[in-house]
C-alpha cells in the first residue's frame, strides 16, 4: 500500500475507532454502570475479527488493511504510555509511605496464589495445543502465571478515578499494590522470552537495566526536574518550550523503559511520579489528558481487537477451559489480596475492595498476551479466552468494588459521589504532600 493510501486507511480508523469508542462507553456508562474506558475495550473487540470481521468482512478489511496495521501499533503504544504518564502526576507518594507495607504484601501475596494455579493448571493446559511449537512446562506455568497475576494498572486508575477514589489511601493503596504487581510480571515476561529464544541478556536487562532506571527516577528524578518546575512557577503557566521539553523527556522515559526489555507504560508512569508537583504538573494534565483519552487510548483497545478472534472458542472443550482460567484468576488474586490486606492491618471492607479493584486485568493483560501471541508463544484460541478474562474481570470491578464498598462508603460521607467526568485520568484531589 502506497504511503498516500496508508493515510487515507488511517484518518478513516480515527473516524471510526473514536466514534466506536465514545458510542459504547456511553452505553456502558448509562446502563451497565461501567467506566468509559471498559466500553471502549469492548468497542475494540467489536471492530476486530469477532463481530465485524464476522457480520461485513469486507468492510472489515476495507477499514484495517493489513498494511496499516504498524501504524496502528505505534499511536496504540503512545496512547497507552502518555496515559500512565498521565497516571503518575495523579499518585500520592504520601500515601504509599504510609501503605508501603500493606501494597508489598497485597502485591506479592497477589502473584504467589495465581502462580500456584498457574502451576496446577499446567499439565491439563499443555495437553491442548494451546501454545507455540517447543514451549516447555515451566515456560507455561511462568507466562500463565503473568497472565492470571498482573493488574490492568491504567484500568485500576482509572477505575478508581471514576469511583471517587483519587487521593485517598484505598485509592493509593490498590494503585501501589498494582504497580509492583504489574513490574514483577513483567519480569516473569521477560524470563520467559529470554528462555523462548531470545537469550538470557532479554532477562539481564529487564530487571537490572529497568531497576537501574527506576530507580535513579527515584532518587534523582525529582532533582532534575526542579529547574523545569521553577521555570513554570516563574511563568505561571505552560509555554510550549516547556511541553515540548516534557514531551522529549517522556520520549526518553519511555524509551528506557522499553530497550531494558519491561514496557514504556512504566518509563511514562515513572517520570509523572517524579516530577514536583506545581503549576508544571497541572497545566501539563489540562494539555495533554483530553488529546490521550480521546483519540491515542481507544486506538490501542482497536489494535488489540483486530488480533482478538472470539469464534475460536467455539467448542465445550474450549469453553470449558475458558471458565476454568476465569475461576481461577478471579478466587486466587481476589483472595490472596484480600487476605494480606487483613494481615496487615486493614479493615474488613477496604480489604474486600482491595481484593476486587486488583482483580481489573483490561489494558496490562492485552499487552502482556498480544507479545505472547506475536512471540508465538500462545496460539490464538488461547489469546482468544485470555481476552475473555481480561473482559470479563474487569466488567466485574466497579460492580464488585460498589457492593463490597461503594455504596455503604458514600452512605456514610466516608467517599464522595461518583465522578462524572469520565474522560479525566487519576488526579489528586488536593495537591499531593513530598
């Protein structure tokens, strides 16, 4: 395809990916009780193979060739960076100090049991030809194992943004829990890539070269960008000097993030961490959210779509090994939260929220499966029921959350009304405390 047709193809995604989109976040909003962002993965499994690949294949292909499917890929991966970039400004590292010991031990306890599953599920799942040529035992066990473990981190922020949770310790609390969650899967990740082929050095990288990054963000991060954060105090707003310097330095973030072997999303999620909170930080937020939410996010729920085929789950077999996955995820990480919040201190409901706002897999798991499936790693009946799961814990979230929480917690005042505005990410609700 020529590069003047490549165009076309792609403002014709922006068309329909966005009003797609926006179309069923409305109707998951006003009559399911979900957040935007669940409608809009939904809208992009209903633009890929599974429903209007099946109903008008032509149409289907005349708006996804296949040769505008990279560019699709890089605008889903700024998307999705740019959105945990947008994560981070919000989070409350006052309130991670204070919840440093329950989010270590919510956040191992939340691997340990899945991976336990992960390893009982082995056997039976190895005998159905689910996965790539050669791949061994363990390999199943530690990628399976990532996948029932990790954490939709952008889903859980902003899950807890429409629920009223920003700034609060629950609200910190899952989100702490879930960063760790999600790192330490991606580790695993990379340990099974490294033992797929790619060499140890993928494994070596991941986890020294991606600590190494963390943390000098951590230790130097905020001194680094005092002068940028004095410069705007000065000038009492934004120029565009100073976003395009914020710009360059996500650029590089993201970039570090992705060469050590884990993911940009923790590169973007880092450097809005780290930066000193001010008249920078906000006026970044009010320019870049809206640009993110709108348009770069959805793409990335389109790009997963195309590789999702539902129609491949089309026996009892497969069904059935569909729902056991499901049971699964949702009794081992549920439980196992629920249970080291309690041990370490929390009180009866906060646990169960916690135990249910970590159970959200959405955005994470999509990566994490779309790299297995390019891998070869899982075939795509398998993706195919993983994305199933990832739907489907994550419709059961804000249902879950309001019954085990919700509703008593804003019957008393101890949690405010829902926020309506559903296209904002996690923000703090008062400047946060360093």
């Amino acid at each position: 395809m020529a590069l003047p047709e490549l165009s076309v193809a792609f403002f014709l995604q922006i068309f329909v990916i966005v009003g797609a989109c926006r179309a069923m976040g409305w109707f998951g909003k006003r009559f399911l009780d979900q957040p935007q962002v669940v409608g809009e993965m939904i809208a992009g499994v209903v633009l890929g193979p599974s429903l209007l690949g099946l109903v008008a294949p032509d149409l289907q292909a005349a708006i996804f060739p296949k040769d505008a499917k990279p560019i699709l890929y890089v605008c889903a991966q700024l998307g999705v960076g740019l959105y945990m970039f947008l994560v981070g400004l919000g989070f409350r590292t006052d309130h991670f100090r204070l919840n440093a010991r329950s989010a270590i031990a919510v956040s191992l306890s939340g691997m340990a049991a899945p991976f336990l599953v992960a390893l009982a599920l082995t056997p039976w799942l190895l005998g159905l030809d689910l996965f790539g040529k050669g791949i061994t035992s363990l390999q199943v066990t530690l990628f399976m194992g990532a996948c029932i473990s990790i954490t939709a981190f952008p889903m859980l922020a902003r899950i807890i943004h429409e629920r009223g949770l920003t700034g609060t310790p629950l609200g910190s609390l899952s989100l702490s829990a879930g960063a760790i969650d999600d790192a330490g899967a991606w580790v695993v990740l990379a340990i099974v890539l490294a033992s797929f082929g790619g060499g140890s050095e993928v494994a070596v990288k991941a986890i020294v070269g991606g600590g190494a990054f963390a943390a000098f963000m951590i230790v130097l991060g905020p001194k680094v960008l005092a002068p940028l954060t004095r410069w705007a105090e000065r000038e009492g707003r934004v120029t565009q000097p100073m976003l395009a310097v914020v710009v360059m330095l996500f650029g590089l973030s993201a970039w570090a993030m992705d060469a050590a072997g884990m993911h940009s999303v923790f590169g973007g999620f880092l450097l809005g961490v780290v930066m000193p909170r001010g008249v920078l930080t906000r006026e970044v937020r009010k320019q870049v959210e809206p640009f993110t939410t709108a348009l770069l996010v959805p793409m990335f729920f389109a790009f997963s779509g195309l590789n999702t085929q539902l129609t491949m789950v089309n026996s009892v077999d497969l069904i059935l090994v569909t729902a056991v996955i499901l049971i699964g995820s949702v009794g081992a990480k549920g439980v196992a939260c629920w249970a080291a919040a309690r041990a370490t201190g929390q009180d009866n409901a906060t646990a169960m929220a916690v135990g249910t706002l970590m159970n959200a897999r959405g955005l994470m798991e999509l990566i994490i499966i779309n790299i297995g499936l390019q891998k070869g790693i899982i075939g795509p009946a398998l993706f195919s029921m993983l994305v199933i799961m990832a739907i489907v814990t994550t419709l059961m979230a804000s249902p879950l959350f309001e019954i085990v929480y919700g509703r008593k917690a804003r019957a008393t005042g101890a949690l405010g009304q829902l926020n309506e505005d559903d296209d904002v990410a996690s923000v703090p609700a008062r400047p946060s405390l360093r």
